[in-house]
C-alpha cells in the first residue's frame, strides 16, 4: 500500500476469529471496528472509510464475496479489501470479486500480517514467539495447555485451548452456545448449512477433526442431532474458564 494503513474494518460473525484478529491488530498499530454481518458492515461503511476491509465469507445474512464485490466497485475504492475464510476451495471466487489478498483460517502472526498489510512488516521478534504470546500457536486436539510464561508479551498471557483460542476461551464458549442454540431451535435448512459452516470454520481454526466431521455431516444431510449432543457436551466439559 502507498500509504502506512491505520483502520481495519473486520466483517466476521465469530467472536473466537475475531478475537485474534484483533490482536494481531493491536500487535500491529491498527485501530479495529467489527461487524458481525453484512447489514451491520453497510451500516459502518456508511459513516466509516476504512484503509482496510477484511471481510468472512460466510455470514448469518449472506455471503462476504457480495460485499467484496461492492467495495470493488465503489469510487473511491477501499485501499485494500482482503477476504478471510476456512475454506481454501473460495480463493479464487474471492479474487474474482475484487478481493487484493486472501487469508485462510487459523489466523496466524506468521503467516497473515503482510498479506493483510500489503508490506513486510518488522515485527520486532520472531514471528513464532509472536504467534505463542498471542495464544495463537497450534496445540494438540483436545489438550488443555499450560498457561504461558511472561514475556515481552506478558499482557497476552494465554492458556490456548487445542488450536487457536484468540486468548479468549470466553469467545469459544459463546460462539459454540451460539451455534447450538440454531440447530435446536431453526429448522429452516438455510439456518442449518449456515450453523454448520459456521462450526466446520471454529473446527478447521483448532484442527478439531471430530467437530469438523459432524458438522461437515450436517451440511450433507441436515441432520443435527449427533451434533447438538457434540456441543453440549463440549459446552458442558469445556476447559476452564
């Protein structure tokens, strides 16, 4: 970019994805807004120009690559719009939209930020001691880590849970309750393949392989029982809070 980026503008309907965004933001000198749909971005886009637009591609009221596609469009044009999603199969529909960057969950430090960027940036340590500190290093699945020690990132001081708790177990918890709540009460099958993309996102960030089965089950064949019982037992032994 010509210019040093300083406003982001997240379109992400989980609050666990959110959450590392919004720490390697703040790791990187920007300022953050959220939206957790595409009514609430327009609404933002409104008053509100951000430098950067990193928009989900699967939200509660529609797909992410419309509002691409929008802010491809628009005159002035956004300064760089970049597409954030589980699912690799996407990239290319995301780049035919008018998306400049495409960045697959997990959201890494490592990986992400000079794609989200458009520069190198010289984080000042290396880029693996980042990722540990933010809480956003791979784990194994189902483990509950030990907490991190202090460092120069002792105010991210996490204890990861499986993959990648954007250091908010909280976040998790609330995006699982979430979805349960609707597969239990939303028998309209748009509202089911959403709640199941939704899951097999959370899933694919923490390589949980047996939540990403069932949900990747639901989006076949609609049936949610075995899934709404994964959940409430995951919500009802989750790790400590």
């Amino acid at each position: 970019m010509p210019v040093r980026p300083q406003t982001v503008l997240l379109v992400e309907d989980s609050r666990f994805a959110a959450e590392a965004v919004r720490l390697i933001c703040r790791r990187a000198g920007l300022r953050l807004r959220r939206a957790d749909c595409l009514a609430s971005a327009r609404q933002h886009l409104r008053v509100y120009r951000p430098d950067i637009a990193l928009i989900d591609l699967g939200l509660p009221d529609g797909s992410g690559l419309d509002l691409i596609d929008e802010l491809n469009r628009q005159k002035p044009r956004i300064d760089r719009i970049v597409a954030l999603t589980g699912e690799p199969v996407l990239e290319q529909a995301a780049r035919r939209a008018g998306a400049d960057a495409f960045l697959e969950k997990p959201i890494s430090v490592t990986h992400h930020l000079a794609r989200l960027l458009g520069e190198a940036r010289d984080l000042g340590e290396p880029p693996e001691v980042i990722d540990t500190a933010l809480g956003l290093s791979p784990g194994t699945t189902g483990a509950w880590l030990p907490p991190i020690q202090p460092s120069l990132f002792g105010q991210f001081r996490t204890r990861p849970w499986e993959r990648n708790t954007g250091a908010d177990p909280l976040a998790l918890r609330d995006d699982l309750l979430r979805a349960q709540d609707m597969l239990a009460h939303d028998t309209e099958p748009a509202q089911i393949g959403y709640a199941a993309q939704f899951l097999a996102g959370i899933a694919r960030s923490m390589d949980d392989q047996p939540l990403l089965a069932l949900a990747e089950r639901v989006r076949r064949s609609g049936e949610t029982a075995a899934l709404i019982a994964h959940l409430r037992l995951r919500v009802s032994t989750g790790p400590p809070l």
